[in-house]
C-alpha cells in the first residue's frame, strides 16, 4: 500500500522533476496538485494521472496526503512549508528554503513542534560525480582541500519557467527575492559545504542586473550575475560565479585544488570526472550526464524524500543544513 502525495505550485519544476519522480516511485499511489492557477493543476493532474484540489486547506487537511512537494516561488515557502508542517505532512521544500533566514527559520520551528519530515532540494548532492568527488575528499588521497572554485550558468529562466516571457516570476523582486544567487547560487554554495564538510564564512561579492530586462524592458530588480570570493571556517579559500547570462552552453563546473592534486568536476562532455595528480598521472571517471534544464533526468531527490519516510530516518539534505546555505546567501547579498 503505497502513500498519497500533494504538490503545491504546478509550475516547471513540479511538471519536469517533482511530478515524474513522485509517479516513478513504486511507493507513491496518488498525487494531488495545487495551483493558484486551477487550470495548471487540472493539466498536471491529467498528465500524471492524479487529482487536483481547489484550495490549499483542503490539500493539508487531507488526511490521506503523507508528504508535501513545496514548489511554490520562493516568497510563499515559508507559509506554505510551514502550514503543511504544522499540518502534520513531512515536506519537501524547493529551494531556497526561503527569501530570507529569519523566513527560513519560521520553516524550521514548524518542523520541530510537527516532528515532521523537512527536506530541502539540494539536488547536486545527488549526482555520481559530486558523490564519487566527496568520497576522494574524505579519503584525504590527495591530501587536505587548499581552494575550489565553483561556477553555475545558463542563458535564464526565462527560457525555462512555465510563461516562457520576461514577465517571470524569477525576475521580479517581491517573489524571487535573490535572482540567480537563489536560483543558481545556493546550489553552489550547498555543494561546497557537502563536498568540504565546511561551512562557507566569509564572503565578498559582486552582483548586478547586467543585462536582463523585464516585460516592459526595464532592467530586471534582482541580480542576473553574481562573482564572490569565499573562505570557509576550516580556512579554505575559493570564489564563485552564478549567471543568468551565459548565453551558450551551460557551465556548472567545480574544481577542487588539493595538496596532492586537482578534482575537476563537470567540466568535460564525457569525463565528468577528472583526477589530475601532482606527479603527472590521473584517472578519468565517466559516471553520468549532468542534469540541464535541456537534459531531464531523475535527481534522486524524490526517492530519497520518500525514502526517508517510510525508513522513518533523517532526510539527506535537512533544514539546519539548508539554513546554513541561506546564511551565505544573504552574506552575498549584503543583507
């Protein structure tokens, strides 16, 4: 017998990511959606062969409903999370975990009065390289991390989200919040504090509204690049680069520099691996594709959350954990 599900928010990330993995999983009997917008969730309900609700209360009073998908924009994270927390449903929360930390958290005191499931969609965590990446780490082979620099680009949102138009969601202040530092950068940041086992502390950074317009073609209100250098508490150093305007291939690459060697990740079409050792030798790894938003695959995510449920143990990646990510965030931001 397997559980029922909800998603709140029927836009891309819940029609490419959430909704096939949740209908993957030989765990999950049914998904309910919600949307704003009744008619998004009618068509997701159609194709994922699930139901839709009008409004939000009936999906948390449901008591079928176990878990919930959190794929609302990012001002509504920290009311929708936490009301199906305290609404005794685990929850999966998109990510940022929210605008802000202290919105972020008004999500974690929910989960702790519910005792309730938080889970927050970190998915690089999930990939073979990154995973296969932190196991050499750990295994000190190449000696201790001195840097890294870490890089996440693409052409934006705009090319991605449900409208397809410059009138997104992601370009406007009051819903977005952080532009590409939340959208791309907290990604990044979360990567290094898993890869390092560190947390990021210091930061000096760069960000603006270089070229991206809205609807009415006036320059975006959140940043669409952002450039920073950073130091974690262990002391190591590294910088960073998110992007909305790299306006060809995809970049989402890290380099790890060691005492005895590089770790290059995703930065090779087939090799998405590369070991490059002091001495001259390395090993090359050719574990999977990354996942772009042209090149769908499952993340993981899903059947981790799910997972951690019905195992009744810690989620991979928690809210303490996700916190944290915000913290560097809004240190980039100079909030």
């Amino acid at each position: 017998m397997g559980i029922s599900v909800g998603i709140i928010g029927c836009g891309s990330i819940a029609r490419f990511r959430h909704a096939p993995e949740y209908k993957a999983n030989p765990n999950v009997d049914e998904i309910v959606f919600f949307d704003r917008n009744p008619e998004r969730a009618k068509q997701l309900a159609m194709e994922f062969g699930g139901r839709a609700v009008e409004t939000v209360e009936e999906l948390l009073q449901d008591p079928d409903v176990v878990a919930i998908s959190d794929c609302s924009s990012n001002e509504a994270h920290h009311i929708n999370s936490a009301n199906a927390l305290l609404n005794g449903k685990h929850v999966l929360c998109e990510k940022p975990l929210a605008i802000n930390v202290q919105s972020a958290q008004t999500i974690l005191e929910a989960q702790a009065v519910s005792g309730k499931k938080l889970m927050v969609d970190h998915n690089q965590r999930f990939t073979k390289a990154h995973q296969k990446a932190k196991k050499i780490i750990e295994s000190k082979e190449l000696g201790e991390v001195l840097t890294f620099k870490t890089s996440f680009g693409h052409q934006g949102p705009e090319s991605w989200g449900v409208e397809k138009s410059n009138a997104t969601w992601f370009f406007k202040k009051e819903r977005s919040y952080s532009g590409v530092a939340g959208d791309l950068g907290i990604h990044k940041i979360d990567l290094i504090h898993y890869l390092l086992d560190d947390e990021i502390e210091d930061v000096h950074a760069f960000y603006g509204a270089l070229d991206k317009v809205d609807e009415s073609g006036s320059p975006i209100e959140v940043c669409d690049n952002v450039v920073c250098a950073l130091k974690t508490k262990k002391g190591r150093l590294g910088t960073a680069s998110f992007s909305w305007t790299y306006y060809g291939s995809e970049d989402n690459s890290t380099t790890i520099y060691c005492q005895k060697g590089i770790i290059k990740i995703y930065q090779h079409p087939i090799h998405q691996l590369i070991i490059e050792m002091k001495d001259g030798s390395g090993v090359k790894y050719e574990l999977e594709p990354m996942q772009t938003n042209d090149n769908q695959t499952s993340t993981g995510v899903i059947d981790s959350f799910i997972e951690s449920i019905i195992e009744d143990k810690e989620p991979v990646v928690n809210g303490s954990q996700a916190l944290a990510t915000m913290r560097v965030i809004e240190k980039i931001l100079g909030e």
